[in-house]
C-alpha cells in the first residue's frame, strides 16, 4: 500500500482543520488568528506575526514566525 505525501511548504495543499481554528490564538497577544490558505499561514494582526503551518501542523512558536 502506497501513500502520496504532499510536498512540504506547498502552499496549495495547507489545510487546517476549522475546529482547530477555532480554539487557536496567539501566543504573544492571545488574540484571534486569521488563516492565510495562499501563504499556508496563521496570521495575528495584533502582534504583526503570521505562524508557518507545516505538514498540517501550525508552528506556534514567535521564533518561527514571520514579521508582517
């Protein structure tokens, strides 16, 4: 049994699940996160970061975020 693996940082294949969105802030303002599907990103307005979703897992971490 053969399984396809999406390749990783295309943005095209990010999916999050939305019950995760739901519950997800961020953990600098503890504000509300906005997700960008075209980037494969959590964006927080409030703290000017946007957190990479790798393989489906959003990295919640200030050091691996973005600045916007």
């Amino acid at each position: 049994m053969s399984q396809t693996t999406p390749p990783a940082g295309d943005a095209n294949t990010v999916t999050v699940d939305p019950r995760l969105l739901e519950i997800l802030v961020c953990p600098v303002t503890k504000g509300p996160l906005r997700y960008d599907r075209a980037a494969g990103e959590l964006v927080s307005e409030g703290a000017g970061l946007a957190y990479p979703i790798r393989d489906g897992i959003p990295i919640m971490l200030p050091d691996e975020a973005r600045r916007l």
